[in-house]
C-alpha cells in the first residue's frame, strides 16, 4: 500500500498515526467489545472521549475558562448562519469583511435576517489583498464583525487579528485554526468546520466568550439556540460520534507532537517553500495574491500556458502527489498543506514543480 501526498483543500488529508490508531481501534475500542461508533453517546465510554477532546483542544489552544467548547452538526455553513440568531437582535447591525469566497458565503447567511453591512470588500480587487484596516467602514452600534481568518480559495489571510475596539470579533477558522498560536481572549466567537486542519467533515467547532451566550438573539429553534447546546454539552440530539473521536485523536497527536507552535515553525517552513519556487520560477508559476497576506495553508497558483494545466496535473500524479487542481472559481492549481500535510510531501511537491518547469519551461 502506498500513501499519497494529499494536497486536497477539505476534505483534506488526515495524520498518518491516527487513521492507524483509528483502524486499530475500529473493531473493539479499548476492550469495550464494540466500535466506539457504535456506542451510546451517553455511555462513559464517549463520554469520555468528548471530554478529553475538549479539555485536548483547550490545551492547544489554551483557551481561556470564559470561553465555552461546543463540538457540532452542519459544518462552518450552518455556523455562519446561526451567528445572528444568537448574537444579534432584530434589526440590529452586523458587519462583515470580506475578503474571498467565504466571507461572502458568510453574509449570503444572515443577509436575510438582519441588517448586514459590509465594512470592507476585496472583490473589486480579486481578492488578492486585505483593504486595509482604516478603510474599514464599520457600524456604531454592531452586535459583532465577522471576518474571514484565511480565505480557502482565495489563499488570503490576515497575518493579525484585527482591531474592532469592543464590538466581539467573530472569526471563521476553517482552514487555519490551530495551525499557530492564537489568542482566543481577543475574540468573541471562533468557529471552524473541521475537515480542514481539525479531522473529519461532519463536526464542527466553535468557541464562545461565555457572556455573549446570554445575549437575546432571536427567536430560534433549540437546536439552533447555542445556550442551549453548553446546557447538553453538544448534545442535545445525537452528536457525529465518529467524527468528534476522529478530531480527538487529531487533538492528542498535534499535542504528542508538540503542539501549536511547532505546527507554526513548520507550516511556515513549508509555506515559504512552496511560495519561494513560484517567485523564483521567472513567471513559469504565478501566484497573485498581496506578500504580506498569502496563506500560509492554502497556496493557489497558475501556470503560465494553461495548456500546461492537464500535464501537470497528470504527472503529478504519477508521482504521489494528488488533488492540486485549483477551485473552480478560480482554476490553476491550489496547494493545501494544513498541519496534517508533512514536510516531505511539500518538498515532494516542490521538487516536481521544478522538474516540471525544466521539462515545460
Ligand atoms: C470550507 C470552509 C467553509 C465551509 O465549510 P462547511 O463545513 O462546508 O460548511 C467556510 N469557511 C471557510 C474558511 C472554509 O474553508
């Protein structure tokens, strides 16, 4: 069996040692006589697993005791649209920085239930740059400003967490959390489908300051009502058993590794590589976004001959490297190289991209 080097955007590739350790574990979980997917939710056996997999994620990310952990259904989508139920009151403003594909798909969400303002756009400039902080055009009176932490397609990211003065910051961290320290304390509401840098797809994450749960909202279904999901601990029907394990094993393994600031030290290492062959290649590979705010864990370019696209594609392939083609929106190729993407693959990959050129160029 061979295992190729993954560079899917997400679903995305997943550590090596706990799909072994989850396979391992597949028939008889523990000694339990059972898959831990086939056992109650409420029975200690996952209860345990949901606890170590918070208080695991709590660790990485030291995340401060006024903040909540839920572990949800209806990926980073269903996050985004629960934001003003919870947070916000009837007619009460909500502000938005786009900044790629997702933050639109974020304000495409609320746009019907309250009155959403866009602070700043990148569109008009392809999205290939942050508008500056200054420029943003924020509400007085916002229930919160929601931004886009790194933009999965567009393959922009804020190097900073932006300063909106009192107002909760809400980021969408999807495809860049635990990927570096953070300082949650600086947030109101962090949240992050999972199939990114987190496990599998099926469990969500989102992380709330304690005392934006007792805000009014809307009136909103329980299901829907995050106060609601802290008072069941995520579960208030049953919860993707599978999944949440999957993303614990994911927890123990960045933690036996040593934590977020070695993911940090080497998703820039990694980062750096791949954007260091696209700017020395002499215009054969472009990547189009701003320095100072290229992804670090998802690197888009494009070839200088599209015709060259398919070649590339295929012998990529031939040798061990898979799912490079870019989004459809944009087209190219894109490089996802979360936590979970070792450092050999990127070299991997760096190496064909130079082979390549010299075949190509
Ligand atoms: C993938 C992604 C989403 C959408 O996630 P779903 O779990 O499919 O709803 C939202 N935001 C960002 C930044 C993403 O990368």
């Amino acid at each position: 069996m061979s295992r190729a080097f993954n560079f899917s955007a997400g679903p995305a590739t997943l550590p090596e040692a706990v799909l072994r350790q989850a396979q391992a574990e597949m028939l008889d979980w523990h000694g339990v006589g059972a898959s831990i997917v086939e056992l109650s939710h409420r029975g200690p056996e996952f209860m345990q697993v949901a606890a170590e997999a918070e208080a695991d994620l709590r660790a990485l990310m030291s995340i401060p005791d006024d903040y909540a952990v839920l572990f949800l259904q209806g990926g980073a989508t269903t996050a985004q649209a629960l934001l003003p139920l919870n947070f916000a009151a009837p007619g009460q403003a909500v502000d938005y920085v786009v900044t790629g594909h997702w933050g639109k798909t974020a304000l495409k969400q609320v746009k019907h239930c309250v009155a959403a303002n866009v602070a700043a756009n990148g569109e008009p400039g392809g999205y290939r740059d942050i508008p500056a902080r200054d420029t943003w055009q924020l509400s007085s009176d916002a229930a919160y400003v929601h931004y886009t932490a790194n933009e999965t397609i567009h393959g922009v990211e804020f190097r900073d967490i932006p300063d909106v003065g009192d107002v909760p910051l809400v980021g969408d961290f999807s495809s860049s959390i635990v990927s570096e320290p953070l300082d949650v304390s600086k947030f109101g509401v962090i949240y992050a489908g999972a199939q990114k840098n987190l496990g599998p797809v099926g469990v969500s994450v989102v992380i709330v300051r304690r005392d934006l749960l007792e805000r009014a909202g809307q009136p909103r279904a329980e299901i829907l009502d995050y106060r609601a999901h802290l008072k069941g601990e995520s579960m208030l029907n049953t919860p993707p058993t599978w999944n949440w394990y999957l993303a614990g094993l994911v927890f123990k393994w960045m933690l036996a590794e040593g934590g977020v600031t070695e993911f940090a030290a080497r998703n820039a290492r990694k980062s750096a590589l791949l954007y260091g062959v696209i700017d020395q290649s002499g215009g054969f590979y472009r990547n189009e976004v701003a320095a100072a705010v290229r992804s670090r864990m998802n690197v888009p370019f494009f070839l200088h001959d599209e015709a060259l696209d398919k070649p590339f594609l295929a012998q990529a392939q031939e040798a061990g490297l898979i799912s490079l083609k870019g989004h459809r929106a944009l087209g190219g190729m894109r490089a996802s190289i979360y936590n979970a993407m070792p450092e050999e693959g990127v070299q991997a990959l760096a190496t064909f991209m130079r082979d390549f050129q010299q075949r190509h160029g």
